[in-house]
C-alpha cells in the first residue's frame, strides 16, 4: 500500500475522481505545503477524511522516539511495510532546523566504521517513505519552520538514484524548501554523481572522503575499489563546472589512521584543485568498529593545518551521540519503546 506521499496530483486525481476535480490540489497542498494529516484537514467531508485515513496510511510507523541535546536533537526509528527499520534525526540550531534522513533500510556500501554499513542492506525506501521522513520532522519542528534537508542518514542516497531524485524534486517543489537548502551525502557512486550533475535542481553534494590515499582509502570504504580517487576528482571537477555548486568532503578522524600530517597534505592536494570545504568529524564510536576516533586536540591542529594550507575547513558539532543519533551511527536496532 503507497504512502500518501507516494502519489504525484494525478495519481491521487484518479483516486478521487468520484471526488469534485478541486479536491485533488486540496489534499495534495495540505499533505505537502500544510503537512498536516488527513484526520486534520476539517476543510473536507468527514466522510473522506476518514476514506483516505484508510485507502492511504502513513507508510511510517514509529517504533522508539528518543531525544538528546536537551531535546534539541530527536531520534526517530520507524518500521516500514515488510519490517524494515529505518532512522530518521531532526536537530534543532539557533540558526536552522535540520533533518537528516534516511534513502535506504540498511547500506550495501560496507564502510566499515559505520553503524549503517555494518549492518547491510535491505532495501530502497519508495519516494513517499523518504519525503514522509521530512514531513514527519517538519511537524515536530513546528513552530519553527524545517529549513535544511540533509540525505545523510541510513543508506547511500545516489545508489537509490531514481527515487531520490523524484524526493528532491518533490521537498523543492510542493513543499517549498530551496534547492540549496537540500544537501546529498555520497561516498563516491560515480555514476550517481554525473547525472546529479546532470539535473536540474542545484543541490548540495557533500562527500564522505576519509583519506585522500587509496589503499587506505579502499580499506575504509570498499566502494574505492570500483571508483578510486582519481575518477572520483575527475567527475567532482565535471559537477563543480556544470553546477557552480561547492563540493564538500566529510572526514572522520580516526586515531592512527586517517589523523597523520601526510593525510593533511594528502586531503589538502586532493581539495585545493576542486576548491573543496572539508568538514571535519570526530569519529563516533560503533560496536563493530573499535578503533577511537581523534583527540578533540588533534582534531583542532588537523583542522588549523588544513585552513593554513588554505582549504577552508569547519568542524561538525556532534550531536546526539548518547543516543546513537550522531553520523555513522544510525543502525535501526534500539527495542520497541513506542507504538502507536
């Protein structure tokens, strides 16, 4: 059975046409713009509120809902036709509010210090399920508005090209976020980058790089071995020249492995010819990686060597790391607390 989310306007036409033509955009806007559900839309019949509660459930059920950062940071695990699980993390800033969603239950990627990879892969998620992830955050962010959209979270968005693309279009058209407001995390699907930089949408594109060697860089994500570093610069070059976009390389620092002045040199070579932002990211620690990750110390000099060799370099606030909420983390496997 679709998400609500799942249907364009005319899909959803067809399912009311015993329905005045009217009614179709009034949904489609309240789902959308409004995010409200269907048991809140008192501008229709009862009759039909209480049709599509049941024709079109949420495809999301929420399973455990935990919070952190003084309930700036919330966690959300929903289960999904077919019992696959999936996280989803909203965070709130002074500036921003942020979702980081999931595109897939599960990653085939295999990095092996990440929570997601760790646990392999089980399935794409369908349009409706990634852009419900967004409206379900919106709601709960209210009434502060949702302002940023990051793919971040369980999965490698661009090996579910097709459905994420048709998500993007859907949060920057119906919903009304901006298309810079949107950010997609890889870590490095080639040919998910060319027609990325191929569409229309300018969204941003953030890498998970973590070593700019490729032996090293092979051991850490498997999917090197297919697509090493010298194409992947060769295709970011391509995105930088067709979309203007900056591109930026997520690092985690690992104590020992990825933390070493020649990986300094190494990332800044690698970043300097794409005019690259590096965000850097303190390892967070997962049960099948038992490797450190870098001292708040080291993490500092990394970052002021990186900004004296002129890459402009941030370091990312971690957030909700006690409740397995932080990046790398999200895995699906905390105990049912919630039902609904």
């Amino acid at each position: 059975m679709p998400s609500p989310y799942d249907l364009e306007q005319a899909e959803l036409s067809a399912i009311l046409s015993d329905e005045p033509p009217f009614r179709s955009r009034q949904v489609f806007d309240a789902l959308h713009a409004g995010h409200r559900r269907f048991d809140e839309m008192t501008e229709l019949p009862a009759s039909l509120r209480a049709r599509l509660a049941v024709e079109l459930p949420d495809a999301l059920l929420p399973t455990v809902t935990r919070t952190a950062d003084d309930g700036r940071t919330t966690k959300w695990a929903f289960e999904l036709d077919g019992g696959a699980v999936i996280e989803t993390v909203l965070m709130a800033y002074k500036d921003r509010v942020t979702v980081c969603v999931s595109t897939q239950a599960g990653c085939a990627m295999g990095c092996t210090f990440c929570a997601t990879g760790q646990a392999g892969f089980t399935r794409h998620l369908s349009v409706g399920e990634i852009v419900e992830q967004v409206v379900v955050a919106a709601r709960a962010a209210a009434p502060r508005r949702l302002s940023n959209v990051v793919f971040m979270g369980m999965g490698e968005p661009l090996a579910n090209y097709d459905r994420l693309y048709a998500a993007l279009e859907r949060l920057n058209g119906p919903m009304g976020i901006s298309a810079r407001k949107l950010t997609v995390s890889t870590v490095g699907h080639v040919p998910g980058i060319r027609r990325l930089s191929e569409a229309s949408l300018p969204v941003n594109l953030a890498v998970s790089l973590h070593s700019a060697n490729d032996a090293r860089r092979d051991a850490l994500i498997p999917l090197n071995r297919r697509y090493p570093l010298g194409l992947l610069s060769d295709v970011l070059s391509d995105y930088l020249e067709l979309t203007r976009r900056r591109i930026s390389f997520e690092w985690a620092l690992i104590d020992g492995v990825n933390d070493s002045d020649r990986d300094i040199g190494e990332l800044a070579a690698y970043a300097r010819p794409l005019r690259a932002h590096v965000n850097l990211i303190p390892l967070n620690p997962t049960p099948g990686y038992l490797v450190r990750g870098s001292t708040a110390q080291r993490v500092a000099a990394f970052a002021e060597a990186l900004n004296a060799e002129g890459i402009t370099t941030t370091v990312r606030a971690t957030r909700g790391r006690e409740i397995d909420a932080a990046c790398g983390q999200l895995a699906a496997r905390a105990p049912v607390e919630l039902r609904r």
